[in-house]
C-alpha cells in the first residue's frame, strides 16, 4: 500500500488496506475461536536466530548515561515464542513486523513485513497443515471468496488443498529423485547438468534453490494450495528428524500459484542436537562472510526445561492479502512502504 494520498484519491487501493484490515481481523476471530492464545513479544532482541540467509537488522540503544547495547529487530518471533511453550503455554499465536535487511523493495518482499506466527504443544505437522487450509477457508468465507488470484492464475481455496513430499514434486515437475541429490556434489552435478550455475561457495542449500526456483516452484499450487512436506534435513535447522527417513526433516512450506506462503516444522525439542545445528549454521555464516552472534543461550535453556512435541508455522500476511485481493505486489497492500519513504 502506498500513502495515504493514493488511499484518499484510488478507490481501488482503499478496498485493498480495507480488505487487509479484514483479513487481519478473521485471523485473530479464527485463532481466538479455536482457543489459542494471542502473545505479545519483542521486535527488538539481543540475540537473533542463526539462519545463514537472513540478515537481522542492527539497531544501537542508548540508557541514560549514554552506555549503548546492541540489540536486532527480529527476523521471526521463533525463539520468543518457543519460550513461551516452555513457561506452558501450549496454543499460542503473534501477528507481528519483522525485519530483514537485504530484501528487495516490492514485489514479493518488503524489508519490513508482517507475520503471523503459531504453535501448539503438544501438536503435530498434519495439524498444523489443516489449521492453515481452514484459515484460508475462514478468511475466504469472511470475504465472499472461493478463489485467490495470483499472475492470472485462479487458485481454488475452497477445496482440499494438496499435500505432496518435497520428494514427490522434484520428481514430478523437476525429473529428478532427490534421493539421488542429498549431497552437494551429486546437486553440483544436477544443477550443472540443467544448464544452470554452479559457483565455488555454493552451499547445498544455495544449489538446492536453484534447481527448486527454476524447474520446480513455479508450478506448484495453480488449481488449488499445495503443501510441500519432507525437506532435506541439512535444510531443516529446527525440525526434528523424520522417522520414517532419517535423510529428512519435518518441515513444510505452502505455495500458491507459484508463491509460497508459509514455511511451517515439525519443531525440534531435543537442546543438544539444536545447539549442534545452530552451531553449525553459525559457522556457515561466518563462512559466507556475515555478521555473526552466540546462539541464544536463554532458547537452549528453555527447551532444556522441557517442551512437548510442537507443531510451528510462519506465514506472510501481506502475502495472504495480496492474494486475495489481487493486487499488483507488496508495495500495493502495506501501507506506507519503505519503498514510499526512500530519499528521491
């Protein structure tokens, strides 16, 4: 959304930020009705998460005497609200901003956007797929809508959505069985193979992605949602194992017409094996040259004190409403965007 000029004047933009005030009011309506708690966490933290692909945005806080702290606005509520879990508080939801620098101005991303974030212990991933079909089917019974609209595609969201492995849509889109492509030099290979890029600092995520964007995502969810389950497990820092295959974690993400939408775990509780990965991320950060911190030591702490098994999910909300408002992008549903507030 732009300024409150193009608000007054465009009747079209109106109805987007009105549409988007109603959506954000069916979120609360259906997490209150289905007795889940809404939280309240900082946007500023000492410590942010590990993630080598996210760049925290750094802020310098002054007490009265002038001694600065260095704090982070967040890229996710994540660990705040794990915490929660901890101290007992078993269903829980946070509509939040977040942060992160480096992202591009518009289109599909804004540095500053919102998220919805939710959890349940104990829960599982199978309930936290249908919590998110029966969100976008509530919000679309709010809005007298069955279809979404994304890049002239009309997606169904008042049918079941289909939920498919990560395994399952490589092979059926990207003709290729990731069974065969769980190490970096078998992907190098593939992407290669593909007529793609291949650089030396490539990581295996770096190359998973670039066949993923190409062959893959972009047919994901056109008739209906789609649920892509069953990521690589060196992809999948805070997801627990699957048991079924121990070569993959239990994470999902959502994609409709080609966007995706959430990204969602099957939460890892073990305190051990998570210092491990964060650990391990830490140092793939340093390797790629960004700005590094400790590991949380207060979020290892409370999964020490014991959580149940928790289901978690991160889901745009300026993406939600741009599909189903049809906008144009990002810029067209935040109101006043970094965007519209650059020097000229």
């Amino acid at each position: 959304m732009s300024t409150w000029r193009e608000l007054k004047d465009n009747p079209r933009l109106n109805k987007i930020y009105r549409d988007r005030i109603a959506i954000i009011k069916a979120v609360r309506e259906f997490f209150w009705s289905a007795g889940f708690l809404e939280t309240d966490t900082p946007v500023a933290v000492k410590y942010p998460g590990q993630e080598p692909y996210l760049n925290p945005i750094p802020v310098t806080i002054h007490d009265p005497n002038g001694r600065a702290e260095q704090f982070y606005l967040h890229t996710s509520p994540e660990f705040s609200l794990k915490k929660l879990l901890a101290a007992g508080f078993e269903k829980i939801f946070h509509i939040t901003k977040c942060f992160r620098d480096y992202e591009s101005f518009g289109g599909n991303h804004n540095p500053e956007f919102t998220m919805l974030e939710w959890y349940s212990a104990p829960g599982t991933l199978e309930q936290i797929m249908d919590d998110t079909e029966n969100l976008f089917k509530h919000i679309g019974k709010i809005l007298g809508k069955n279809f979404v609209a994304y890049q002239n595609k009309k997606i169904n969201i008042a049918e079941k959505s289909d939920r498919k492995s990560m395994k399952q849509v490589w092979q059926e889109y990207g003709g290729a069985n990731l069974d065969d492509y769980l190490t970096v030099e078998s992907l190098q290979q593939l992407v290669k193979e593909r007529g793609l890029t291949v650089a030396e600092k490539d990581a295996y995520e770096d190359l998973f992605f670039k066949f993923f964007l190409n062959f893959v995502e972009p047919k994901l969810g056109m008739e209906r949602p789609v649920f892509v389950f069953d990521y690589p497990k060196q992809m999948s820092s805070l997801s627990k194992t699957c048991a079924h295959d121990p070569r993959y974690a239990e994470r999902f993400e959502l994609y409709i017409g080609g966007l995706e939408i959430a990204n969602a775990f099957g939460e890892l509780t073990d305190p051990v094996e998570q210092e491990k990965r964060l650990d391990n991320d830490r140092a793939l950060r340093q390797k790629l040259g960004k700005e590094t911190w400790p590991v949380d030591p207060s979020f290892i702490q409370a999964l020490e004190s014991g959580i149940a098994e928790a289901g978690g999910i991160a889901l745009g909300v300026d993406r939600v409403v741009l599909l189903f408002t049809e906008a144009k992008d990002i810029n067209e549903v935040i109101f006043q965007s970094v965007n519209d507030q650059l020097t000229p």
